[in-house]
C-alpha cells in the first residue's frame, strides 16, 4: 500500500504538492480510487457522485475568513438563513463564521482528504449547488442521495469515507454533503494542534485576530477537533499510528 508523506505544511494548506485534478475538483491523490470505487457504487444505484469542493489552501481559507468578518459575503444561522451582519460584536461574528466556515489553517479541506459532494443526477445541468441544510434535507433535491449514502456507509462500504460533520455538537453546523478520506485525514488530524493553529494564525493577516486568539482553545474544541468515535471503527484508535495509508 502506497505510504503518504505528511507535513504541518499541509496540515495547514500551505503545501499543495500531492494535489491532484483527476476528480473534477483538486483532491488528495490518495483518495482518487476510493472516491471511484464509491462513485461506482452509486451509479449503480441511479446517482451520479461528483464534488463540488476539494482542496482549498490557507491563503483561499483566509479570503473566506476575511470577507464573511468584513461583511462582504454573508453569514448563515444554523437553518441557512442570513444573519444580520451589524448587530453582531466581536465574539458573536467570530461564532456566527465558524459555524459553517473554517478558520484558515483548521479546514480539512486544505489536506486534500475531504470533499463536498453532490448527485449530479438530481438537477440540471446548470443547477448551482449551493450545500445548504434544505438541500440535503430527506425532502430536499439530494434527499434520495443522501439516504442512500446512509445506508451504503451503515454497511460498512463507505472505501473509508465518513461524514466528520454528520452531528451537532454546538460548534459547526451539521454538513452532510461533507465527506472526509478517514485513513489519512486521521493522520493529518493527529498533526494539528492548537498551538500549531494558533502559530499560523499569528502570522497571518486574520480580521478578528485577537478575539480568535484569546479563546482558541475552545474554538479548536468546539469547532476543529472531530471525535475520535465518529471515525470509522478500523481507524477510530489509530489516529497516529505510522502505518496508515
């Protein structure tokens, strides 16, 4: 089995070098053939499997951050609706970003290991997705999909994805379109830290620097950090270990 080199570098999306663009969207190129194997099994279900975000480095992070604390991109409550930009102080706007954006440095998205998904085969061709709570609902356009993933993950025949969002737990929104490459985001998961977070954090240009700062070991607890039991079981006590793929 092929053997990843990992970095704080890329732990932080500040190193790109194992990127691939074979999926349709930057990614890991160790999650290529499991994404495929799983994208077959869908279509052999009647969905079409495709990702609408990949990788994301710290600098694309860092210009989400930025716009949503200037008020130059909206903000979202927890049902997806906008959020009134104004009447928020410091701490409630830096709340109100993480709870569907992450901070630069603490996305999973910047190992290349997570992607956001969608079912092609559900809407039209120049439909845009827009990963809301109302798309993924039972009800909503990817409802089907998202069922059927469920069950295909319960199963046991997920190629070692899971959903690192899949609970509420009072810091980042529920992403079910959210899918997370387990035998090596684990690996890059035991790598971040606080300190190392905040590390990055200090020496970059982040609007609400200070506030993120001062409490950024109960952000990285409420808002970084996924339990250990919501890994798949073969992984959930592996989390460092060097024999990972």
């Amino acid at each position: 089995m092929t053997q990843y080199t990992v970095s704080i570098e890329q732990v932080l999306g500040q190193d790109d070098s194992e990127i691939v663009g074979v999926l349709g969207a930057p990614v890991h190129r160790a999650i290529v053939a499991p994404f495929q194997a799983l994208r077959d099994d869908a279509d052999k279900a009647g969905f079409d499997l495709r990702i609408v975000s990949g990788y994301r480095s710290f600098d694309r992070q860092l210009a989400i951050w930025n716009a949503k604390a200037c008020g130059e991109r909206a903000l979202l409550d927890s049902d997806g609706k906008p959020v009134d930009f104004a009447a928020l102080n410091n701490e409630q706007l830096a709340a109100s970003i993480l709870r569907w954006s992450a901070l630069p440095g603490a996305s999973r998205h910047h190992w290349g290991t997570d992607i956001d998904i969608y079912d092609a085969a559900a809407v039209a061709d120049d439909y845009q997705v827009q990963l809301t709570p109302q798309e993924v609902a039972d009800d909503g356009v990817f409802g089907p999909f998202h069922h059927w993933l469920d069950e295909h993950f319960a199963t046991g025949a997920g190629y070692g994805f899971f959903r690192p969002y899949c609970q509420d737990r009072g810091g980042i929104a529920p992403e079910r379109w959210h899918l997370s490459y387990a035998p090596l985001a684990a690996r890059f998961e035991a790598l971040l830290t606080p300190k190392v977070l905040a590390k990055a954090l200090d020496s970059s240009g982040l609007q609400l620097k200070q506030t993120v700062l001062a409490q950024i070991d109960d952000i990285f607890q409420r808002y970084v950090a996924v339990p250990v039991d919501l890994y798949p079981s073969a992984y959930a006590n592996r989390l460092a270990e060097s024999d990972l793929p």
